[in-house]
C-alpha cells in the first residue's frame, strides 16, 4: 500500500540552526501538509500546499517556515532560525483532493531543539 | 476558531468490553476523520465520515457521525488489547479548505 514516508526520522538541532524537513508523498496525491505535534499536545495544521503554492496557512507558520516541492517527489518544510519551542513531531501528510481531506501522514520526524 | 472536544481522554478497561468514545464541537465539519496513533508514529487513518447521520463499520469498529455534523463517535466491541492506543477525531472544513482540526484524543489502554 503506497505510503508518505518522511526523513530524518529523528533530528539534534541548535537553537538559531536551519533545518529542512523533507516528505516524499503519495505519488497521486495533489494536496500536501504539514502538521506538528509537540509533547502531550493535539496535532496542529501548519501548512497545506496545492500546485505549486501555499493554499492556507496557520498562525503558527511564521516567516521562519517555508515549503517547497523541489522535485516531483519530495515536498519539504524549512525552518530557518529554530527556537527551542520548535522542538514537536513534524508530520508530513497528502490528500487526493477529492472532496474531502483524507489525508494520510507520514511516520514523523522528531525535532529536538537545544 | 473551530474546536474539537474529545472525551473521555483516558479509557482503560478489560478485554471483552464495550467502549464509546466521542468527539464534539459547536462548530459544523464538512467530513470528520477518525485516526489512531502509536507512540512516536503518525496518525494512521481509519475511517471518513461525510453524511450527517452516517454510520460506518470497521470489524468490530462502528463510527457514526451526527445529524448536524457537529459531532461523532467511535464504538469499539469486545475490545481487545491490540485495540489500544491514541484515537483521534479530525474535522475538515471541506470545499477548498483542507485544514483538519484535531482532538485532543483518547488514550484506550486495553488489559488482558
């Protein structure tokens, strides 16, 4: 069954650090996100991306987030400058884009910022 | 701004039971979603729901949601430990809005 898959699965960080965040989605999907969840908390929208550009974006995704799909495969999430309450699970997730959202998430990445 | 209120947030009970969890808003959902998520992994989707009223089954799992669409809930019969983990609601604003909204969830701990 096809699969987003997501690297690193973990990431060691320091504070003031850019890391990038890469997903390679499904390979019919249309529609791509990003999540985050930090520790003991719900799972938070950041960004959805939908032909080349952001379709919405939430307050969290400041401007030190940015998404890029560089390729036809991989969809990424930069942060340019981490703060240590960057540290969260980073899930990436894809739709087909019918109607609904249905999307499905990757395994995560897991960003320790220090 | 559109919330989901999942309850309860712990369940533990005994294998062979039944259990219902729910998932609430004041807020009206275009379609809602229904994950479960294991510990350091992703949500894994079970189930979408997008007709008020609708009712779905998965093996011994029976999700419904609610006539106005503000609401669902997630039946398991005689659970069994493997059913244990994080059950989560997603609701979806729908039409070009593809933002889910997540619970809080709900922790089931299943005992032999």
């Amino acid at each position: 069954e096809p699969e987003v898959t997501q690297t690193p699965s973990h990431q060691v960080t320091q504070m003031g650090q850019e890391v990038i965040l890469r997903c390679v989605p499904i390979s019919n999907h249309l529609y791509f996100y990003w999540y985050r969840q930090i520790l003991g908390q719900k799972v938070e929208f950041l960004v959805s991306f939908y032909n080349n550009e952001i379709s919405e974006k939430s307050e969290i995704f400041d401007d030190q987030f940015s998404v890029e799909r560089p390729d036809g495969s991989n969809f990424t999430l930069k942060i340019r400058s981490t703060k240590l309450e960057d540290s969260a699970m980073y899930f990436c997730a894809s739709s087909e884009g019918t109607s609904y959202p249905r999307p499905y998430f990757g395994p995560g990445t897991r960003l320790l910022v220090l | 701004t559109q919330l989901l209120e999942q309850s309860p947030q712990f369940l533990s009970i005994q294998e062979g039971e039944n259990l219902t969890v729910y998932c609430n808003s004041s807020s009206v959902f275009s379609s809602l979603q229904w994950y479960r998520q294991e510990p350091g992994e992703g949500p894994v989707l079970l189930v979408t729901v997008v007709t008020g009223g609708e009712v779905k089954k998965l093996k011994r799992l029976t999700f419904q949601f609610g006539d106005a669409r503000k609401d669902s809930s997630l039946h398991i019969t005689a659970a069994q430990p493997g059913d244990t983990g994080l059950y989560l609601c997603a609701g979806g604003g729908g039409g070009s809005n593809y933002k889910l909204t997540f619970g809080k969830g709900t922790l089931l701990t299943v005992n032999p």
